[in-house]
C-alpha cells in the first residue's frame, strides 16, 4: 500500500467521535491541500470532498466514520433476503424485550394506554440507539470501512494528474447513522450529480468475491464496469441489478450509484458478510484493495480511449 493508506490504517482507524473525525480530516487535508469540509445537515455532516464535483466524470466515494462496538456482529446475505430479515430481527429481540420491560414498568403505575406505549416504544428506541450507535467506538474498522477508504486512497494515488483531474473523491461521514453524509451530498449536488456515476466502497476487504451492485441509473456503464473490475487471483467478481441484491449503503441515495463490496460465500447461506461492527474485524486483504484500485484505473482509461476514438 502507499505511505498514506499505511498511516491511516495505523494511525486513524478509529473514526467515530468527533473529535477522532476531525484528526482524520486534518490529515487527509494535509495530504491533499485541495481537499474541502462541507458540513451541514443532521448531525452537523462533515463530508470530505477532492477534486471538483461539477467538473468531474465520476466519483468515489467511500464512507469515513466507524461504527460503535457491539456484542454482534452485522450479519449481510445480499441475495438470501430471507435469512437477513431474519438475522435483523433476532437482533431486535432484545431490545423489544426492554420496551417490554419498561411498559410493564409503566404499568404498575397506570393502566392507560398512550403511556404504557410510550414507555414501550422510549425503552426500544432508547437501548437500540445507546447501543448501536451511542455505543464505545470499535477498536478494529479494517473491513468497515478503513478498507474503502484505502482504496479511494490506493486508487488516487496511483493516478496520473490527468486522471485525477477527471474524477471526484467524497469520503462520506455518519453513513452508520442511517446514510446521512450521502444523503446531504446527495441533496446540495444534486444538479451535479445528475447522469454522473458514483462508485462507492464499502467493506471490501474481508471475502473473495466481490460485489458490484447497480442502481437502475448505472445500468448504461454495467459494460465498461465489467471490462474494468476484472477476477484475479483468487478473487470473484459479480455484477447484479440492485432489485436482485440488497446492500445498504450510501450508493442508494444516487440513482447512478453502484455499490462495491466484498463477500464470502457459504453452501445453504450464499454470499455473506459478517465480523463488522465488532472487535473481530481485523481482516485487511491488501489483494482486494489492490484489485479495485486496478479496476478504477482501468475504467478510467477505458473510457479515456473511448472519448479520444470521438
């Protein structure tokens, strides 16, 4: 990996308070000068932006903040989507049950109703949030999402300044606060954004087959894509229309986004993702980085060449 990518994997792998955001941010504004802050909108969103959006032919992006350390894992199957609504609601158990706990609580004082449901729904939302998002910081974000980071890092890094020049980075903040950061970005750029592709990388270290999910806007670069993010040693590559593949992250907030990922596979479960948002997600495989920074450049001289051929 390049000098940076290596700093921030051992320096500013932890970003979740604001004050850990801010160090990142202040490094990565040293690192590339042109860099800007464009904060605003809930929870006071700081997304970091590289280039020029308006002028730009695509963007990367890839969510910066890490996620708070939970006593499970966030378990994915982006095409079993009956084991995931299953896993989803097994983790809501508990907190039900405080919601439970305290309207039977309430109910010793009152037999109302509209109490007795506000301590339900106050004792769920109250330990879902002070859990699952208000929690400590996880200690180890390689795979959520240090890794897309990196290879927004290793990507342009790697670039020529005429390449540079034709692309946008946006490291998005408070994506594991239900997808603010994009959702903002995807508000003030709108106009910008229109036609404009956005590649957004999202926990793509720890698996061997590699996830490219395509909003209905992107369709019309699924060729250029698949010449470009190309199987190699020992890594898959899966192209799927995002109607057949659910992946939540801040791509679905752009109409020609496309969500890239990296999943393992398991006979009776298909492909799946787990280890994020606990202590166990350690595993940094240079291989996919690699890889995907390679698919970057060659989408970006592959439509280069083509624009040249006009």
């Amino acid at each position: 990996m390049t000098e940076n990518a290596e700093r921030i994997f051992a320096e500013y792998q932890v970003r979740k308070t604001r004050a850990q955001k801010a160090a990142f941010l202040e490094h990565m504004q040293a690192v590339y000068p042109q860099a800007a802050v464009e904060e605003g909108g809930a929870l006071r969103n700081r997304n970091l932006v590289v280039g020029d959006v308006e002028t730009a032919e695509f963007v990367l992006a890839a969510h910066y903040d890490t996620c708070a350390r939970l006593p499970f894992p966030n378990f994915i199957s982006p095409r079993n989507i009956p084991l995931y609504l299953l896993y989803s609601l097994a983790i809501c158990l508990p907190f039900l049950a405080v919601g439970v706990a305290a309207e039977r609580l309430m109910r010793l004082a009152t037999d109302a109703f509209l109490p007795n449901y506000l301590a339900f729904f106050a004792g769920f939302l109250l330990s879902f949030l002070g859990v699952m998002m208000m929690g400590p910081a996880n200690p180890h974000t390689a795979n959520d999402n240090t890794s897309g980071v990196l290879t927004l890092v290793e990507a342009y890094e790697t670039m020529t300044e005429a390449e540079r020049g034709r692309v946008a980075l946006v490291f998005f903040d408070n994506e594991e606060n239900g997808l603010l950061g994009s959702a903002r970005f995807a508000k003030v750029h709108r106009e910008q954004m229109k036609g404009k592709l956005l590649l957004n990388f999202d926990c793509v270290s720890d698996g061997n087959e590699l996830m490219l999910v395509l909003n209905k806007g992107a369709k019309p670069f699924e060729a250029q894509l698949r010449a470009a993010f190309l199987p190699t040693e020992g890594k898959q590559v899966h192209f799927l229309d995002s109607a057949r593949a659910l992946y939540p992250s801040d791509q679905v907030n752009f109409r020609c986004g496309v969500g890239v990922a990296a999943f393992k596979r398991k006979k009776g479960v298909g492909l799946y993702m787990n280890r994020i948002h606990t202590p166990r997600d350690t595993v940094l495989d240079e291989r996919n980085i690699a890889c995907l920074a390679q698919g970057v450049r060659r989408f970006l001289g592959q439509n280069n060449k083509e624009t040249e051929d006009k």
